[in-house]
C-alpha cells in the first residue's frame, strides 16, 4: 500500500505552480507579456500569467518565464531570471520581502503591486486554496532536500528532521524507504510480465483472424452456391417461357357420312351399323305402276 504514494509524489512535481492572490483585494497577480509590469486581475488558474513557481530564492512566471523583480525604488515588475535585476525573495511572518533590501514587503496597491512597510492583508499573498506562498516556499525547499540525495545516494542516510512533514503528510523517512523500494526494484518481473502480455495478445489477434478468415469463406462459398442456384432457376423459367403452348384440340367426332348426292328431297334414308345406306321408302317406278 506504501508504494502507491510514490506515484501521485512524481506526479505533483510538475504542478507546483500557484497562483499569487492577494487576501486583501482577492485579485491575482499577474505578469505582462509586453512590458514586464505587473497586474491585478481576477484569478483564472487557466492562464500561464498567473502561474508562479519557486525557483530556489525566486520566484518565476510560467507564462513569460521571467523572475519577479525590484526596479527602482518601490517598483516591482519582471524581468530575465539572472540578469542585472533579478532578485531574491525571502519570508518573514508570511510576508514576502526582497534579500538584501530594507525597502518593505510586497503589497498590493491601486496601480499593481510594489514595495511597502505595511504588514496588512495587503502584503499576505496566498495561492486559491488559502495557503501562504510562503509555505508553497518551505514545501519545495523541503522537496528539492531530500529527493536528489535518496535518488542519487547508494545508502539511506539518517536525518534528523524530527517531526517534519512533506505536503503529502508522509514522514520524511518513510518517504525515502518507499523511494528506495521504487529505485532498486527489479525490473525484470515487469518486463516478463509484458512480454508475455503481448504474446497473448499476439495468439488472440492471431486466432481472431484465422476465424475471421474462415467465416468470411464459407460466407463466399454460399453466396457462390446461392448465385449458381438462383441462375439455374432463372434459366429453367427462361426456357419454359419459350416453349410453345400446346393448344387444345377436342376429339375429332367421327366423320359423318355425307348424305349421297343422289338423294332426292324427301326421301328417308337410314344408315346401318354396317355402313350401309339404304332408303326407307322404296319407290316404286312408274312404269311398274
């Protein structure tokens, strides 16, 4: 359970930026990118401009990555970390002040910020949460102590920092055994562990092709099989379509023996199962009469 302090500590070094609002008027410093001056505006802690970093004694801007500066008397504003002008800042009573320089504390005024004996919430300057910049200070003072001696030392040195407590409320001691386990952890465990992860991964991707192949095949093959049937039927119904209609012709009644011509109107004639025909009436000729 120790170890998974070791994450969201890496994480947290790249957030340690904050914003400068002022307690008296609740406005933000900011930092202009044209001319170095200094503002106060309402706190967005999505703007660049706002955010401020402790760089050892200074203090830089992360939107113009320059330091916060003395000019002149009173006057303060930004110019290039290590020129001429570049200051040093320290805390007294959670007052910010420059090194080196009895001429006051940073406070907030009409015009921006500029240097002032006045210790009034004016010159208490505070990040959105409501702690102190000057604690954002001692954190990464305390940070930047005993990281790079358990990252880059061979054993575990013993300190005697009594009670002292890291922003994430782990003993330093602790912390240092719990970076030492994440320092000399064996790797190898991890990579075997990925390694075969991707064999895995490779056999299932494998396996899922082949069936992937498999089932698009006999897909083909139906549809194939489909077609082919569909064609044979089509073509059946083609020739059917052309093949004369056979017409209806009833059975020929049996031919009718035609009366012979030589019969006289009104004579009776009877026709034989034999065929013959044969008058009824015989007429007797005159002659015999």
């Amino acid at each position: 359970m120790k170890f998974f302090w070791i994450i969201p500590f890496f994480l947290l070094q790249d957030t340690e930026a904050f914003l400068m609002k002022n307690a008296k008027v609740k406005l933000c410093l900011q930092a202009s990118p044209m001319n170095g001056n200094l503002l106060l505006e309402d706190c967005n802690p999505e703007s660049d401009f706002q955010d401020w970093s402790w760089q050892g004694d200074s203090l830089m801007n992360h939107g113009t990555q320059s330091c916060l500066s003395v000019a002149g008397a009173d006057k303060v504003q930004t110019s290039r970390c290590g020129s001429v002008s570049y200051t040093s800042w320290d805390c007294l009573n959670l007052l910010l002040f420059p090194l080196g320089s009895s001429q006051g504390y940073l406070v907030a005024n009409r015009k921006g910020v500029a240097l002032n004996n006045v210790r009034s919430l004016k010159a208490q300057w505070q990040d959105v949460a409501g702690r102190s910049v000057c604690k954002e200070k001692a954190a990464r003072a305390q940070q930047d102590r005993y990281f790079p001696a358990a990252l880059a030392s061979t054993r575990v040195y013993d300190h005697t920092a009594g009670n002292a407590t890291l922003a994430l409320g782990i003993d330093p001691e602790e912390l240092e055994e719990l970076l030492w386990f994440f320092r000399r952890e064996d790797p190898s465990t991890w990579n075997y562990s990925i390694l075969a992860l991707s064999f895995v991964a490779m056999t299932l991707g494998l396996l899922l092709l082949a069936i992937n192949i498999a089932r698009n095949r006999k897909r083909k093959i139906r549809m194939y099989r489909e077609a082919v049937q569909m064609a044979q039927q089509a073509e059946l119904e083609a020739k059917q379509a052309l093949m004369p209609v056979q017409e209806y012709s009833p059975a020929e009644p049996r031919e009718q023996e035609l009366v012979p011509q030589d019969q006289r109107t009104g004579e009776v004639v009877v026709q034989w199962k034999d065929g013959t025909v044969t008058s009824l009436y015989t007429e007797r000729s005159e002659d015999a009469i």
